[in-house]
C-alpha cells in the first residue's frame, strides 16, 4: 500500500485499523493525533524503525475510528483488540487471570474464597498468587492459626454435626453455634492483618492475649496462642523484604533481542515480592507500543491493580494508562519510570528476571527445535512443524458431537488458539464425516486469514487420515501442508492367551502403507503424544459441560414455571441438580423466592418413575 493520502485522515484522537487481504485486521493502533500517528507508517523516508516494513507489506487498506478524547480512544482500542485478535498486536499466550483470595467483611461470619477475578463489590482481595498451589499452601496455613469457616453457611447448617475441618481445629464452625460473631470478627481481623503483611500488629495481639491468659492461668488457651504466634513467624521469614516504605506495586522488566522480547512482572504487596510471572513476546514495532499494548492486556483483565506500577520507561500515552488504570481500580493508580532510589531498584531487578527468563526460554526453546527436527525427519516432513494442530472428535452416542483443536506453537501449547466445533452437518456417532466437518471449517478460515498449520495430527489410523486428506485436496491444499495419524497402542496377547503386552504408538502418513514407530520414550513421542492428549481432554471436558447442560435442561425446565432464572437460584440454594431431586416437599417451600405451587411441582415431577 504505497499511494496513500494522508490529507483524508482526521487530525482527532481515535482508532485505527490496519487491514490486509480479505479485510482481515492485522493490526489495531490508538492515536492522540490520526493523521500524525499514520503519516510515521506511509511517509516515504520512513521512521527509522526498519520493523515496520514487516507490517506494511501486508496492509491493504486502513481504517480510521474518531473518539472525543485519548482515553476513549485506548478503550476502544483494547475491545477491538479482543474482538479482531489482530496477528501483529500483543497476544500474551498465558492470558489467564490469577488466583485472588476474597473475603467479604460485610458477612456475619466471612471466609476465604479463591477467586480468579478482581470485582469492585466492596470486598477484599489479596493476592495475586502464581498458582493455585501457592494458595492452598497459604490457606492451610491460616486455617491453622484462625480457623475461619471453610463451607457456605446453608451447607453447614444442613448437618447434624460441625465437619472434620472443625475436629482438627481448622474450621470453629459458626454454623453450629461453636463461636460467638464478636469472636469471630476477631479471626477475621487476624487474617486481613496477616494477608495484607501486617504480621508485626497480629504478633503484638496475641502475644497480648498469651500472657493475659497465662497470668489468668488458662494454660491450654495459652499454648495454643504460642503455637500460632511460632506458625506466624515462620511463614514470614519465608518472604523477603524489598520495599523498606510498604505499598503495592507491580514492577515490570523488559528485556529485548532482535525481534524477541521477554517481559517480566514482579508483584510487590505490602513491601514483600510475594511472586514473579514473565511472558515471552514476539514484536517487531518500538518499545513505547510494545508496553503499552501489555499494560492493556495484563490490567484488561478482571485483576488486582495496585496503587503503583513502575515501568522501566514511560510510554507516549503513560497519563491515559493512568486515567485509565485508576478508573478500573476506582482509586488514582501511578505509573512510574523511576530513576533513583529502591523503587529503580526494584525496576532493575525486574529486568533481571525478564533477562534470566529469556536466557531459560532460550535453552528450552533450542532443546524443543531439536525435538522437532527430530520429528520433522522420523515423519518425513516437508517443514519444521513449529505450529501443530491436533483435531478429536467427541460424542455418546452419536448425540451433542463436538470437535477440539488445540494448537501446540514452538512445541508447547498455545491455549489462547484453541477452539471447540459443535457439529452442525453430520447426524449420529460418524467420526470420519466430523472430523471432515470440523477441518473443512478450520482450513476454510485459515485460507482467509493467511494461518495454516505446518502439521495436522489426527487422533486416529488410516480411516482418518482419509478423510483430512480428502479435505486436503477439496480445498487444493494436498502437498501444502503435513499430516499424520496417530493410532493408540493395541494390547496384544501372547500364544496362550493369558501374557499381555502394549504395542508402540503408530504414525500413519499419507501414500505410506506401514506405520512409523517412533523410539519408546523418546521426545518426540512425548511431545505427539502430549499433543494427542490434550486434544482430547479439551473435547472430552466441553462435551461433558455441554451434556451437563442438555441434562440440567431435560430435568428441570420441562417443570411449569421453572425457567433459566430459577433453574439457577435453584443450583445456587441446594448446591447441586441432585440435591434438587431429593430434596423434601419443605425443604423446596423453604426456598426463598420459589412459589409454593412450583415447589409442589419439582417435587412431584423427581418422584414419577423413570425420571432421573
């Protein structure tokens, strides 16, 4: 796209769209000033960043959105980021949200809940945590020390007797009237201290109360103090100290090679890195774009956003980030490039990790190109498979038929590409025709989108690499792209019948008669294997929530006067569709909100035979 007019661009703040061949969007940008913004890409002698041709020599066409301010402008930008996914803007591949720890003090008797999103509903969130691991390790801990309840009180309160969590001492089991609220608002207090890294004010509290009730000689109440005070102490020299002022902060380390970029974020809440994620990114245009695209993503969505986030520089649109961080947060957020001090020592130490990172991702990656070279030769490949798709195809019985992709990038999975296929031109359990179906409708769009897969892996032998090849050669793509069967071991028995033994995985590959068998145990298998795997956990998991629906659907919606709303409040009060079932006539008039007649008529239709 060389004649362009840049006179027909605004001169307003807004949104732009580059797209390419078939109107595809390659990339969205945000501007304060359009026509500035755009004149940098088209003018002749260029920017000086020799990046931008790998963008350019695709674009067909631009499109141009005004907004009244900048602020809007990133706003729009970030949902027709999510909608279009354009291929050259920031696509972090671990795109899930972390695990939180929420507590409503607005509750007569709060718990602990793991949460994946950050809502502003006036609770309280800590975290975040890595892993969900790390949380269970840290609630086990705080149980131990304030034995705050663990079960929604309804459940609870539906037993003869206080739980197990209750008779080791974890759970103080409010339900049954085992705590007054004025002392359980004295845990809670004790954990929303600990939590937010005010160990020092729970330590100074309960060594109070230990020696108040050793002096009143309530030596059992005593020892159990001591004992919490010791389980406090060490769980903090665990943590290390890396802000002597406190606060919350996210502090971000970039570190660049070529077109390779590794970012790392460390989080920092109350003056203690509490943990540590990097993403790897592969981005050609400048730094200030780069950083703004991952501030969007990463804070875009439902998660905790600290009063601080200090960036090693600052980019162009740093005081929109700002506004729009603290709108989201509902408080002023600052970004930061610090310059002096602990607070550009905690940006250098992040830049470490990003570079320690890339230096990690760099031996892994070199040992996962040696594994795919290995499988490029063992299945006669015409290319190295850096993008590999596995395809299943799941069913009972020929009803709620589902496909899976998942895609594996550079040898490890790339879940932010994987999709689920509900079945629409295929009837009954026929796998060969789905299965048609569903890479039909994948090729299709990667033909449209410029994507194709350098390997196909069909979970299956000869009867399914027929019908991919088929496909193939239906959309001209025979020859284009690599494909294999891989067909489970069989048991085999030996001459009496009785001695079993597992045969080898078989690779089936199109115009070859015999199966390939790859070494047992070797990387190679381990990576195709893996891929096959994850294949058809993702269809088996889809299909068992869509048949969990279909069958939430039959049960309680043919009852007059249940519909979607109350089907939910319904799961909500009793926790699950069988306890729905078997619940008493009084417990169902019980319900708040649920009409007598209606509860009558749940009741009577789980007690006609033959209804499950």
């Amino acid at each position: 796209m060389q004649d362009v007019d840049l006179k027909k661009f605004p001169t307003a703040p807004g949104v732009y769209l580059m797209r390419g061949a078939d109107q595809a969007v390659l990339y969205v940008g945000k501007a304060k000033n359009l026509r500035s913004r755009l004149r940098s890409y088209f003018s002749a002698a260029g920017d000086g960043r020799s990046q931008i041709r790998f963008l350019m020599n695709r674009v067909q066409g631009v499109e141009t959105i005004v907004t009244d301010t900048e602020k809007e402008a990133l706003i729009l930008e970030n949902t027709l980021i999510k909608k279009y996914r354009p291929r050259y803007n920031i696509n972090l591949r671990d795109d899930k949200t972390y695990v939180s720890v929420r507590l409503d003090p607005r509750e007569e008797f709060p718990a602990l809940q793991v949460v994946r999103r950050v809502r502003r509903d006036g609770a309280l969130y800590f975290g975040p945590f890595s892993s969900a691991g790390a949380v269970r390790e840290t609630l086990k801990e705080i149980y131990r020390i304030f034995p705050l309840r663990h079960y929604p009180m309804e459940t609870c309160r539906r037993r003869g007797r206080p739980c197990l969590f209750f008779q080791i001492g974890q759970c103080s089991a409010p339900c049954h009237g085992k705590i007054s609220s004025e002392r359980y608002r004295e845990l809670v207090k004790g954990v929303v201290a600990l939590l937010s890294g005010r160990e020092s004010e729970v330590l100074g509290q309960l060594h109070q109360r230990m020696q108040d009730a050793a002096a009143q000689m309530r030596y059992e109440e005593a020892a159990r103090l001591r004992d919490q005070i010791r389980a406090i102490e060490q769980t903090v020299e665990r943590q290390k100290v890396v802000a002597a002022a406190g606060g919350d902060q996210d502090v971000v380390g970039l570190h660049r090679e070529g077109g390779e970029v590794e970012i790392a974020v460390l989080f920092v809440r109350q003056g203690k890195l509490i943990g540590r994620r990097s993403y790897p990114v592969d981005w050609r245009l400048d730094e200030g774009e780069l950083l703004s695209g991952f501030l969007q993503q990463f804070y875009g969505r439902d998660i905790f956003i600290p009063e601080q986030v200090l960036l090693p520089f600052l980019p162009p649109d740093a005081e929109t980030l700002g506004d729009w961080l603290g709108e989201r947060k509902g408080k002023k957020v600052a970004v930061l490039a610090p310059l002096r001090g602990e607070k550009l020592a905690l940006v250098e130490m992040a830049a470490s990790n990003a570079r320690e990172a890339y230096r990690e991702r760099g031996s892994r990656r070199e040992a996962r190109e040696g594994v795919l070279e290995e499988i490029r030769q063992r299945l006669h490949l015409a290319r190295l498979p850096r993008r590999m798709e596995c395809f299943d195809i799941s069913n009972v019985q020929g009803s709620l038929s589902v496909g899976s992709m998942v895609v594996f990038s550079d040898g490890e999975p790339d879940k932010a590409e994987y999709r689920h296929f509900r079945i629409r031109t295929v009837t009954g359990a026929d796998d060969f025709a789905s299965l048609g179906e569903v890479l039909g409708r994948r090729l299709k769009r990667g033909l449209e989108e410029g994507l194709l897969p350098d390997l196909i892996l069909i979970d299956g032998g000869k009867g399914q690499l027929g019908a991919v090849v088929a496909v193939l050669e239906e959309l001209g793509l025979a020859g284009r792209l690599d494909v294999a069967g891989i067909a489970k071991s069989r048991v085999l028995a030996n001459v009496r019948g009785k001695a079993v033994e597992r045969s080898e995985e078989r690779f089936f590959l199109p115009g070859r008669k015999n199966p390939v068998l790859l070494r047992q145990g070797s990387p190679a298998l381990f990576m195709l294997e893996r891929l096959r795997d994850e294949a058809h956990r993702f269809a088996i998991t889809h299909h068992r929530k869509l048949r969990g629906k279909a069958t939430l659907h039959s049960a309680l919606e043919e009852v007059p006067g249940v519909g979607p709303t109350r089907r939910k409040a319904l799961l909500r009060h009793f926790g699950s569709l069988k306890k729905v079932r078997e619940a008493p006539l009084e417990e169902l008039q019980a319900m708040p909100g649920l009409p007598g007649g209606v509860a009558e008529a749940i009741f009577e239709y789980f007690r006609r035979e033959g209804v499950e």
